[in-house]
C-alpha cells in the first residue's frame, strides 16, 4: 500500500529481491515492475477486494491527517474482516509521540501533541494496536535517494547557503535512517513473530540537526557551512517562505513543475529541528535484529543521488 | 530551570549535590556536562540575564599601576554568560611543553601533561563553535591551505599552527535553553556568595551565605562547592573569608592571589617582506566547518628550551593605527570610529592615546583619498561582523607594499610578586575590593626580545624580507597597552605541594574535602595561547570527576 510513494517504492523492490515473497504494488496509480494494482487506500470496500489472497500487508501510505486517519480505518477494518487476518506492518511516525524529548522507547504516550500530522499519526497507531496481527514501525527521518525532504529539498537549502549551522535552533536530534534501513525493518517485520507490537526505527546515536546539516553539506561539497542567524530565519519564514508559496501558486496555475522552484522553509521544520528526542531502537535491534547503515555512507548515497541530478 | 532568588523566601536554605558559583564559560560548561547526569546541580550567578550596572559595580576595585592594568570591572562580565557575552573567540589549545617543569622558567610545571585535557579540548572546541579540534593547516583542511609566505620555513618557528575562532559564542545565549530544560539543573540569578563557611576545623565547607542587591538572604548547603567566578573573583573569594582560615581559604602558605599572570602582547616593528603580494597571506581562511582560522608563527619548543625563554607567538598585522602616517584610508576609518568601539576593543585599537586636531585632520585625509577602499571595509564588516552570527573575527588589512607590523602575543612568567589582594574598601554587599598589582619581569622582556631577534635572523637568513626595529623600544611596546585585557591566570594555581599551590591536581583546594576551583585561576603558567579553550576542557575534566565520584 502506498508502493509508489518514496518509501513504498523500496519495499518493493526490497520484496521483490527477497526469495519469499512475491510483492503486489498497491497505489492510486499503476507502475513499477512488480506486479500492481489499484486502489482507494481510504476505502474500505476497495481494499477489501485487494486484499483477497494476500498474506501480509504493509501499509506505506502517507498523505495529510484526514487521509491517515481514514486509510487506518480502511485497512485495519477490511483485513479485520478476513477470515484469515494477514499480518500487517503499518509505517507509522515517531510524530505520533508528539512533544516527548529526552529517551523515548516504544511505551511512551503518543502524545501526538505537535500538529495535525502528530495527532493522526499517534490515532492511527492506536487504531494499528487494537489489530492483532499488526506490527507498527515507527521511523524517524526518513533520508536517501529520493527523499523529498530530507535528502532533496535540505540538500538544496544547503547548496543555496540558506540552511546551515542553526546554533541553538539546531540543537534538537535528527533521528535519522536511511530509507535502505527502514525497508529492511518490513522485511523483517513481516516475519517476526512479535506482532501486535511497535518498533521504533532510527540510527542507535543520532546526530543533531546542525551536526546533519554539516556532515550532509560536506557530502554534498556544499561548503562551507553557513551560520544562519536569528534574523536570516526570521527573513526565511516571514519573506521567502510567503513569497516561495506565490511562486508556487503561480507554477500550479501556469502548469509548471513545482518542484523546480526554490523550497521554504516552513516553521514546522525549525520545531523540529529544535527537538530534543532521541528515539531508543534498542528494541528493533533485539527484537527484530535490525542494523544500521552507516551515516557517512548513507548521507554519501544520498548526496550521491543529489549531485547526479536526483529529484524524485 | 532557570530562577531568580526572588523565587525563594528570605532565610531559604537551598540543597543540592553539586554547587557551582558562577555561570560563565566554566560554570555554563559544567552544568552542560552535568546535564542528566543524576546529580543534582545549583549554579549560582550574582547578575542577570543582561547587563546591569549594579551588579557589575561589585567588580569595581583598584589597580597598582593604571599603565599596566584595566580597572578590575573591564573585560569580565557579573552577568549569566559571563564574559562569554563580550569575548573576542579566539582559541587554540596549550602546547606540550606549557605543561612542562622549565628550569628556565621560574615556577614553571602543571601537575599533569597535555594527555590530561587531550579528552577534553575536542568538546571544549564544540561548546564553544569553533568545529573540529584541528589546530594545524594539515588536520583543519583536506586540501593544501594557502601558506602565510609561500615556499617559507624559518628555522626558528612554524607557521602552520592555527587559531580558530568561536563565533564568539554567548554561553548565556547559546545554551540557556538547556540549561532551562534540564531537570537537575537550577540555575539561581542575582545570587552573590558573600560567605563561604567552613566546618571549626577547617576541612569542610558547610554552607555558603547568598545575597542579592536588594537584600534578599538564602543559604546554600552542598556535598560539593565549586568556584567558577573567574580568575580574579574566584581568589577575592577566597580571600575574602578569614573566619576560619586567618589568611584566607586554601591560603596557609601565602600563595593564594599571587603568581597573577595575564599575557605579554604587543605590535612591533615593520617588516617589509620581498615577494610578490599573492605569495604572502595574512588572513583569515574557512573550514568546511564553516570556522573562520588563521595562521601564526610560533616559536619551536625545542627553540624554546634551547634559548631558554618562554612561549611566544606572533601575527602579521597592519600598521599602528593612531599614527595616520600609514596613510591608509581603512585603518584612519577606524580611528575616526574610535568612539563607537568597544573599551575592550578599542584599547588596542587606540591605546587611549589623545590626538591632537591636527592627527584627527590628517587621519580624516586618509579616508577622504581612499574612500571607495574604507566604503568596502565599512561594508564588509557591517555585513560580515555587525549583521553575522558568526562574526568575522578581526581586522584584516592587506597591504599594497607587502608591509606589516608584527603583533605578538607572549607567555608571561609566574611571578609571586604578581598579585591580587584585598582592600579596606567594600562593595555594596559589604564584600572587600580587589587591588591588582600586576607586575613583569625581566624573563618576560627577555622572551619577547629574544623571540623577535630570532624571527628577525630567520627573515634576514632566509632573505624573504627586512624586518626594522627597535630594540631598545621593546620594553615600551610590550607594556604600552598594559596586561593582555581579559586572561587572568594563576591567582590559586595548581601543583602537589601546598606550600606553592592552592588546588592540586584535581582542582580541589589543598585541606578542603569538597571545595573546588574551576577556571584559569589555577593555571600555573600561562602559555602563549587564550585561556577560555583550556579553562573549559579543565572544567569539563572536573565535571566528570564530579560525575564519576571521583571528586
């Protein structure tokens, strides 16, 4: 579910190059090798007929909080209805853990306290918990070729200097994990047999922000890293950021890409890059045997994908 | 969480594990490193969270000689942050051999080697955002850096050692915000220790009694006291409590405010080097990191220890500003500013000499025949100092004729008649008022002469220039400004013996189970280098001596 998105994409492929199982690419669309069908990820009826025949689900759907929220209830309904539950593993958020900071393991409160896309990722969760056969992945910052905003859109802020070391502002931790990783933790996912359990999915000791942003602008040759002072972000959100977002009215209405046009940034983005969370992934670790990719050679990948024209 | 002692009740006895006096770069590290560390911590500051006149008053005291001494209230701040909030950010760590016992140098020897801070500079590079902990050309960069003098290598110094700049970094400002979020952090403004008490046989500190400006009293009781006030306040506190100790605490042997070093700068000569102008560089370069650096010519310790003088660096500089004969727009642009700069800054711009009309009419000729050239420095630093986060560090000036002065920056001598003590006046908490007597000695003149006549002979060897000057003026030049503003070293310097010490090895005060000092008041000597780096890493040593029990 979700398979052409840019998580969805790796699971297949990672599915598709295991020798057990064979993938069905479930999206709004069609494409890809593997094969694919269509559906209505918000309809329960849809995914009923989908589902038919299949032994696990993995639920990589994303979109606002309305659509979270309703593809939770479709999926879990449809399969509850099964006579044979199929395991699912749900891509949920550490989002869903809201304002939490310090050491958050997966028995913290989903607070989902932190906007509109917190609270549905911390409902959908709860939704995810009350089926049986559901084992839910919690991913930080999703990152590597293709990422749209933690590989793209930040390499292009960095490039442009408009991103850089934020001082106190960047002081928060970036969970980061390589999109590789996290498709590796469905596949193994898909067959533990912990369900009805999450799992946090991070790199052990993540960085700070300000510590990603350097060592991602040194892959990238973007340097050297820029102080970004109170009065620039200030700038960022209070000028650029409203005039990036006429420009992309502007691309919509004339039928451009806008994806071609200079990114904002948004204040949601320097919350984050403020908060001081750290999730534990002791857990996946033991419980699911899961390893990580070493963060120069992911950010490398990534960068790699970026300088060699990369957009996803 | 960050209080004030307005939160607390007149009469209120705070408790904690871990008491620390003072939240500037020693203190602010400290609690940073102690953050949820279990250990519950009370770090008192006697300021606010900005500057008050009040409160900066206390530092008020005198000075022996005002030729070779700032007031006692310049270049330190009573404020959270402490004088982080106004310092300049240059760093670079000890060399080896500042560590060492010199038979040449009178007093000399730490009770440790570098390896005992080598943990604790690269954290201490961070704290204060100067990046990597990369102190030459060949580690700080992954590509060749442009060389000072192109294909030069004088035999007597290197010129590969780097300084690296913090931004410079407001610990107040910077990371007040951790500080407010950590739980076993309370940090306590407009809290003065005025009394420091000990136990009847001397061996324990109980208590310590706070007050603030507007007579709100508490009390302080801790396992452990650190002092973290500065290298001039850390000993008047000392001093100044005598019910116990007759001399002082931690004083039995008359050590305690002597030893007082600051360091030994100065601009000399002019050096006229013979290469074309893109061979030689004198400014500043960025690492990846995005750290302004810049290189110096340092004198080899085998040099050192050979001549038998003390540690010595120097800088390619512009000429002397006040004197509008260097005819140059840029540097009359900044005696004409003279009045928007900063004391700290403006002293070794202006020396505080008074010009007459006539040199402010021929430095306002400068300008006026080079206005495009003062417009673009004007420029460059208004958007490259005054407007960035991460300033840039100092006045650069390329000279058009391949002329420089030499600025140098000395290691001074540990010296007993050197000294802070107290006064009969008292501050308006009823504390006594530091005089300072800071006195050099001839090894101190001798280190830098010394050193610039072997620059000299290798400029002269190496036929890569001239340098002209004045060796009977060097005396003169190395004091005109007074003590280096800003570094007060070795006022309760550290060793094994109490008989020529006041802390030993750890920090902690010879006779005193619990008291302990942070900062470069225990330095015994003072190497070439800027205090602040090492005075952090020695903190953040003593934290996790704090942490791990071992203090």
């Amino acid at each position: 579910m979700g398979a052409a998105g840019f998580i969805g994409r790796r699971v297949v492929a990672a599915l598709s190059a295991s020798d057990w199982a064979a993938a069905v690419a479930a999206s709004r669309r069609t494409g890809g090798a593997a094969d694919a069908v269509v559906v209505d990820a918000t309809d329960e009826a849809s995914l009923g007929a989908a589902f038919s025949g299949i032994d696990g689900i993995v639920n990589c759907v994303a979109g606002d909080g309305d659509t979270i929220r309703r593809n939770a209830d479709a999926v879990f309904g449809a399969a509850s209805r099964l006579n044979q539950p199929p395991r699912i593993v749900h891509l949920g958020s550490m989002a869903a853990y809201g304002s939490a900071v310090g050491r958050v393991d997966e028995t913290a409160p989903l607070l989902g306290d932190l906007d509109e896309y917190s609270k549905a990722k911390a409902a959908a969760d709860v939704r995810a918990l009350a089926y049986p056969a559901a084992v839910i992945l919690r991913p930080g910052i999703v990152y590597g070729p293709q990422s749209p905003w933690w590989s793209d859109r930040i390499a292009r802020l960095l490039m442009a200097h408009r991103l850089g070391d934020l001082g106190a502002r960047g002081d928060g931790y970036c969970n980061l994990v390589h999109v590789d990783d996290v498709a590796r933790s469905v596949l193994l996912a898909l067959r533990t047999p912990a369900a009805g359990q999450a799992f946090n999915v991070a790199m052990p000791s993540p960085p700070t922000w300000n510590e990603y942003f350097q060592r991602y602008a040194r892959a990238l040759r973007a340097v050297p890293l820029r102080r970004i002072s109170a009065r620039r972000l200030a700038v960022e959100l209070r000028i650029v950021a409203p005039a990036c977002k006429l420009l992309e009215i502007g691309a919509r209405l004339a039928g451009a890409r806008s994806a071609a046009l200079p990114p904002p940034i948004r204040p949601w983005l320097l919350k984050l890059c403020a908060h001081e969370i750290i999730l534990d992934v002791a857990k996946a670790q033991t419980v699911l045997g899961m390893q990580w990719m070493p963060l120069d050679a992911g950010l490398q990948s990534a960068a790699d994908w970026f300088r060699g024209g990369g957009r996803t | 969480m960050i209080l004030d002692v307005t939160d607390f009740s007149d009469g209120h006895v705070l408790q904690s594990d871990v008491c620390i006096v003072g939240a500037g770069a020693a203190g602010i590290a400290m609690a940073l490193e102690l953050i949820d560390s279990g250990i519950d911590v009370l770090l008192l500051e006697s300021g606010g969270l900005g500057a008050e006149p009040d409160a900066q008053a206390l530092y008020q005291g005198t000075v022996q000689n005002e030729q070779l001494h700032s007031p006692p209230d310049r270049y330190r701040q009573r404020r959270f942050g402490g004088t982080t909030t106004i310092w300049g950010g240059r760093c670079m760590p000890f060399d080896p051999i500042d560590f060492e016992a010199r038979d040449y140098v009178p007093h000399s020897g730490w009770p440790f080697g570098i390896e005992e801070l080598s943990p604790f500079y690269p954290k201490a590079n961070r704290l204060v955002e100067a990046g990597a902990f990369a102190y030459t050309a060949e580690e700080a960069f992954d590509r060749p850096s442009r060389p000072m003098i192109a294909g030069w290598s004088p035999a007597h110094y290197t010129s590969n050692t780097l300084e690296r700049f913090s931004c410079p970094t407001d610990f107040g400002t910077r990371y007040g915000h951790k500080l407010r979020a950590a739980s076993n952090i309370r940090v306590v403004l407009h809290a003065n220790v005025t009394g420091l008490h000990l136990n009847a046989a001397g061996t324990h500190l109980d208590s310590l009694s706070v007050r603030s400006l507007k007579g709100r009293s508490l009390s302080v009781r801790a396992s452990r006291y650190v002092l973290a006030a500065g290298g001039l306040e850390n000993a008047r506190l000392l001093l100044a409590n005598r019910d116990v100790h007759a001399q002082g605490i931690g004083n039995p042997h008359d050590v305690l405010g002597r030893y007082y070093m600051c360091h030994i700068a100065g601009t000399v000569g002019a050096l006229k080097i013979d290469r074309p102008l893109d061979d030689v560089w004198h400014g500043y370069d960025m690492t990846d990191d995005g750290i302004y650096v810049r290189r110096r010519l340092a004198l080899r310790p085998e040099v050192q220890r050979a001549s038998g003088i003390g540690n010595f660096i120097v800088r390619l500089h512009h000429p002397r500003i006040t004197d509008p004969a260097h005819r140059n727009a840029i540097l009359s642009l900044l005696f004409l500013a003279k009045l928007i700069i900063p004391y700290e800054y403006g002293k070794r711009l202006h020396g505080g000499e008074s010009a007459d009309l006539q040199t402010w009419f021929r430095h306002m000729g400068n300008v006026a025949s080079g206005p495009l050239d003062a417009a673009a420095f004007a420029w460059h630093m208004f958007t490259q100092r005054a407007l960035a986060a991460r300033k840039f560090p100092s006045i650069i000036i390329k000279s058009k004729a391949n002329l420089f002065s030499l600025d140098f920056h000395s290691e001074q001598q540990p010296n007993p008649q050197s000294r802070v003590s107290l006064t009969g006046d008292r501050d308006a908490l009823g504390m006594p008022r530091l005089k300072v007597d800071w006195r050099y000695t001839s090894g101190d003149v001798d280190t830098v002469s010394r050193a610039i006549a072997l620059l000299s002979g290798d400029i002269n060897e190496t036929k890569v220039g001239r340098l002209d000057y004045d060796a009977s003026q060097l005396e003169m030049e190395m004091t005109r400004y007074g003590a280096y503003g800003g570094h007060h070293l070795g006022t309760a310097r550290m060793g094994t013996d109490p008989r020529s010490s006041v802390v030993n090895a750890r920090c902690r005060v010879h006779g005193i189970d619990n008291l302990f000092l942070a900062g470069a008041a225990t330095f015994p000597t003072s190497s070439q280098a800027n205090p602040t780096l090492t005075l952090i890493a020695l903190a953040l040593r003593l934290a996790n001596d704090l942490k791990e029990g071992r203090a």
